[in-house]
C-alpha cells in the first residue's frame, strides 16, 4: 500500500496524485555467497594476504637468524625376537609373538627412555656438568640469578633435559631402534646416542642377569627343603623294610629272587627228569637189543668192543677157508669172540643201569625243588600286602629324589646364567657427528612461512569477509534486496579496447529489461522515470550510471530529462533546478537546459532556500513528470544518497523504477542494506539494481 505520507492534498491539486505502477517480479533470491565469488574476497583484501605472509615470512627469518643450530646424531639397534639360547632352560625364554616381535620392539622404545637407560648415559657421559642440559645454561642461569636456585645435585633437570631432546623410534617393518639426540655441539649429540645405546645394552644384560641370579637364589633357597624330603623318603622306605623284614638286594626282596632262581631250577629238573624217563623207557622197551639205543651208538667203550668183534669176526672167516675148523688158531680165535661178545653184552647192561640210576637221581631232585618252590611260596604271599605299601613308598621316594635332582641341575644352570650376557640386542651403527645443522631448516621455515602466511591470510581474509561483508555477486545483491540485478557495468580503473562499447551495451540491456518489464497502462499521464541510488560512499559509480543509462537511451533515439539532485550542491549561488520546480516556483522547462554536444536535457539540484512541504512536493513532481510527458520519453534521476537527503522522496514516491548502485567487492552490504531500507522508509521498494564492476 502507498505510504499516506505520499497522498496529496485534493484542495491543492485538480487530481489525486497516485503510486507508480510496478514493473516487475521479482525473481526468486538465491545463495548470497558462490564459490567464484572467493577470488573477488581475495582480490579485494589481497593487501591484508600479502601483509600478514610478509610478517609471518619476516619473524621466520628472524626465528632461524637468532635461533641457536641444533645438530641430530643417530645410533641404531637391532633387537632379535629369538633371545641367545645358553642353556636349555633359559631364564628368559625365546618365544616370538604372531607379529613377529613387533610388539616386542615397541615396548623396547619405553625402555630405551626410561630413567635407568638414561641416567646410566648422564653418569657416563658426566652430562650433569653440561650448562646447556643442568639448567644452568641461556635463560635458565638468569633465572637462577633473579630468583634464587640449589647448586646441589642437578640430576633431575638433566634427566628432563635430555628426555626433551632424546627421541626413539622404530623404522617401519623392521626391528630396529633408532636413537636419535638433538643437540647444539654435533660431537656432544653423537656421544650422547652412543651412550644412550649402550646404557641399553648394560641395562639388559643387567636386567637379565639380575633375573638368573634371582631366580637361582630362590631355587637354592627350596634345596634344603627338597633334601630334607628325600631323606624321610628315604628313611620312610627303610624302616618299613625293617618292621616287616623285608630285604632287598638289587633293588627287589631277597625272596622273591630266591622264588624266581627256585622256579628255574625247578623248571630245569622237570626237563631232565622228562628226558630220562623217556630214556629209560626206550631202553626197557629194547628188551634183549640194548646196543640199538642211542646211547649205546654214542659210548666209546661199545664202539671199540664192536671194533674188536668185526676183527675177530673177519679173522675167523679167513681161518676157516685157510686152516679149517679144528685149526688151534680157528679154536683160539673163536674163544676171544666168545669172550669179547660177553664183554659187550656186560657193558650194555652197564649203560641200561647207569640210565635207570640217573633217572631216580633226577626225580628225587625234582621232587625237592618242588617242595621248596611250594614252601617259598607260602612265605611270598605272607609278604605280598606289605610289598603293596612298599611299592608306594619307593614310588614317593623316587618322585622327591626326581624334584630335588631338577632344583639341583636348575640352580647350576641359572647360577651359570648370572655370568653370561644373553642379551638379543646390538648396536649395528654407532652415531657420527652430523656435517649439517637440523634445526632451524631455513629454507623449509621460509617455504612453510609463506605458505602458512598466505592461508592465514586467506582465513583472516575470509573471517573479515565475514564480519564486514560486501557486494559479490549479481545473485547475492538480488538476494539483498529481493530485486533483479539489470547489468554489471565495467569499471574504469581499466582501459580495454572495447571498453565502451561494452558499457554501452549492458546499459541499452538495462533499459530493454526494464521496457520488457513494463506494466504501465496505456494512458498513463507521467513520463517514464528511472530513479538511481546509491550508498554515499558510490556517489562516483552512482552518477556514471545514472549518466550512461541516460546516454544510452538518447543514442537510441529517445528524448532523455536528466536530473542530478547533486549537481549544484554545496554551492554559494545555484542555478534554480529540481528543487525549485517541487516547490513550484519555476516551470520545468524554465530549469532544464542541454548538455554540450549532447541530446540530454540536464536539471540540476537547485536552491534550498525554502523548506517545502511534502504534499506539495509530491502534486508538484506529479505535474512536473506530466509536464514532460510531452517534451520527454524518459526521466533518469540521479538520486543520490537517499539516506542523507529527504528532499528525494516526492521523486522517489514518483518514479516508475527505482534502481541501486554497488560495486563488486567494495560495497559493503550494511550500506546496501541501509540504502534499501531508506527506499522503504520513503514507501517504496528497489525494483532492480546495476553493479559496477572496478576489476573489469
């Protein structure tokens, strides 16, 4: 609705005065910042960027000039997962977790800084003494001046000292420990990680051997006990022999081995016995033929006897074909085979009775042995319960005999492992000292400086944006101001070929918006008006604007009325101008004049001799821009800062189109802001805006 402030009086014109029409729709607003806008934020605080990468790159260069160098040594351990095996039974065991002793080797890294490593390194290396690690060197002795310190023991500062500069770490995929020490002299650093080393390397043999000679005094410690035990065993055993009279030898009860030595003797007699009865029956069986037996055919005595007789026998066969039976040596002759067959007859009974007599011999042997297997055992199973709880007591002593044998072969192994050194580990590079400085890396402070600088820049850059934000895009000041951005003009910072014909055409595509746009009714009385406002701070922009969308018009043909509400401000004695025709003392055309070489007619501000009111004001610009209608075909104010002069609101509440001015990346949105509020103050509302563009 149109402000009453805008209603002119009946009685003071022969019309009512009524509202410009409006020409457009307004578009929809879009997101007031896009990502190309970042380089206009950039560009336009690129001073603050530069500034803040100059100071950051300056203090660097001054930080690496004053800063003391710093030089780094390196020595480097191998530790292997598998420890020396010295005896089978080592104190310390070899087992290599599943990650293959990583997890081993990063708990070393604790050990490698842990105050028993590093106060063996300070000892070795009397770095107690050394200003720069007791606290006593650079700011540390001034302070000690000012405020009073202990000149006693200054381990505990050089402890913290050197863990400051002390760093351990393990190369990845390896199992190797770097000591590294960071220091102001490069011999003092290299002594320092030798010494760091090495103390690792006695404080593991140390550890080591302190666990062997532990665990060797706590096994020594449980002999006395384990002998004691085996003794009552031992005891135990001994007496129980003793009540139930039980006597072993070899290990077994005399009885017993004397039942088994029995049992075989026994088991012998049977078998001899066995063997001459069958003897003595094969004899019987022979009857009146004893000499076909084998024992016969095996005696010595029947073998000659049968040796004679086949002599005899072949003598008397050859006297008995040469002498003839009655011959005295046939006689003589037959008489010794008489003789010699008896003998042999008589041996043969020998043998027969010697058999028999062997047999009875063997049985009654027999016989005996049986009943003294029979008699022992009767007394064995007297003894068989007692030789149950016998048993079970040497078993028990065998068991104490076996622990007390492992303490004892346990305690000289780990009383063994006190002298050796089975540590895993070995320096495989001794630190050098180093040939270059490591701290301050010049040339990286200076590089990470300016790059730092400028993203600090470009943050306290962003961060300003932020808080004082300005025009920077076409999309941003329509959303501002919920009007449409008609053209971006060029700036004139720059001249490019092209220049002004550019200009020439966004202003022209301005004014065919605007036609386009257009909703006025065919019978409208009042000249088409364009009114251009700006922020104060675009006064400059504002009128080349203002003056270019007049000049483009008029180059096409259009009879053009410029009036600049500024021209003539602030002088002694204007010339009469707008003013002076909304107060209704001249007559337009009596104000009105034309530029030079130009097709404009310009009207300036006039003279604010009088205050008007503003009811008159508005009927007397409805008659003025009626007035013109029929000289004009168009009207473009330059309407200044409407924020610092009201005497713009009978022009402002008259014009068809009201259009804002900014420039790209200058003109801060709080002043965009004000100036369309001020327009709505008035009663009225932007219907589009022109930006200016200085970087074009």
């Amino acid at each position: 609705m149109q402000s009453p402030l805008l209603m002119v009086p009946q009685q003071n014109a022969p019309e009512a005065v009524v509202p410009a029409p409006a020409y457009y729709a307004h578009a929809p607003a879009h997101a007031t910042v896009e990502l190309g806008d970042l380089g206009r934020i950039l560009l336009r605080r690129r001073f603050l960027i530069l500034a803040i990468t100059a100071l950051l790159t300056v203090l660097t260069l001054v930080y690496s000039v004053l800063t003391p160098a710093l030089y780094s040594s390196t020595a480097q351990i191998i530790i292997d997962p598998q420890d020396l095996q010295v005896v089978t039974n080592d104190v310390n065991p070899s087992r290599i977790s599943p990650d293959g002793g990583i997890t081993q080797v990063e708990s070393q890294v604790a050990v490698a800084q842990s105050n028993g490593v590093l106060l063996r390194a300070i000892k070795a290396t009397n770095l107690t003494e050394n200003p720069d690690f007791n606290g006593q060197g650079g700011l540390g002795r001034w302070l000690g001046m000012l405020f009073g310190s202990d000149d006693g023991d200054r381990t505990a500062e050089t402890l913290d000292s050197l863990r400051r500069r002390l760093a351990v770490k393990r190369d990845d995929k390896v199992l190797v420990l770097n000591i590294i020490i960071t220091a102001k002299s490069a011999d003092l650093a290299a002594e320092l990680a030798n010494a760091i080393a090495q103390a690792y390397l006695d404080d593991q043999a140390q550890a080591r051997s302190k666990a062997a000679a532990d665990a060797s005094d706590a096994i020594s410690a449980r002999l006395e006990d384990q002998r004691k035990r085996v003794e009552q065993a031992a005891n135990a055993v001994e007496t129980y022999k003793a009540e139930h009279n039980m006597v072993m030898a070899a290990g077994n009860l005399v009885s017993d081995q004397e039942l088994t030595d029995l049992n075989t003797q026994l088991t012998a007699a049977q078998t001899r016995t066995a063997q001459l009865k069958a003897q003595v029956d094969q004899l019987r069986r022979q009857g009146g033929a004893p000499d076909a037996t084998s024992e016969a055919m095996r005696s010595p005595v029947i073998a000659s006897l049968r040796a004679q007789e086949a002599t005899l026998v072949d003598q008397i066969s050859q006297f008995g074909t040469a002498l003839g039976p009655r011959h005295p040596s046939m006689i003589s002759a037959q008489q010794q085979l008489s003789d010699l067959r008896k003998l042999i007859s008589r041996e043969l009974g020998r043998l027969v009775t010697a058999a028999e007599t062997d047999y009875e011999r063997a049985l009654a042997n027999q016989k005996e042995l049986e009943a003294k297997v029979a008699s022992l055992k009767g007394k064995s199973l007297d003894t068989d319960q007692a030789s149950v709880r016998l048993r079970e007591l040497q078993r028990d002593l065998e068991a104490v005999r076996t622990v007390y044998a492992n303490y004892l072969q346990r305690a000289q192994e780990t009383r063994e492992q006190t002298n050796v050194n089975s540590t895993n580990a070995r320096i495989i590079s001794q630190a050098m000292p180093a040939l270059k400085k490591s701290w301050p890396p010049k040339g990286l402070l200076v590089f990470g400086a300016i790059f730092g600088g400028l993203a600090l820049g470009i943050g306290m850059a962003l961060i300003a944006e932020y808080l004082s934000p300005t025009v920077l895009s076409a999309n941003q000041m329509q959303s501002a101001i919920d009007a449409p951005v008609l053209g971006v003009l060029p700036g004139r910072g720059r001249r490019r070929s092209g220049a002004a014909q550019k200009t020439d055409a966004v202003a022209g595509l301005a004014l065919q918006r605007i036609a386009a746009g257009t909703r006025r009714p065919p019978d409208w009385p009042l000249v088409p008006s364009i009114l251009v406002a700006s922020p104060p701070e675009d006064k400059a922009p504002r009128s080349r604007v203002a003056w270019q969308l007049a000049n483009a018009a008029a180059a096409r043909g259009r009879r053009v009325l410029f009036i600049d509400i500024n021209a003539g401000k602030g002088q002694k004695d204007p010339q009469p101008g707008v003013l002076d025709v909304l107060r209704g003392e001249y007559p337009l055309e009596a104000v009105s004049r034309y530029a030079p070489g130009s097709s404009v007619a310009l009207v300036g501000r006039g003279r604010p001799t009088a205050v008007f009111q503003e009811a008159q004001a508005l009927y007397f610009a409805h008659r003025m821009l009626a007035q013109a209608n029929h000289s004009f075909e168009l009207v473009v104010v330059d309407g200044g800062a409407l924020a610092d002069d009201l005497n713009v609101l009978p022009l402002v509440a008259m014009a068809d189109e009201i259009l804002l001015v900014a420039r790209l990346n200058a003109t801060p949105m709080r002043d965009v802001a004000s100036t369309s509020e001020a327009v709505s103050v008035m009663g009225r509302l932007p219907t589009g805006a022109m930006l200016v563009d200085e970087a074009a």
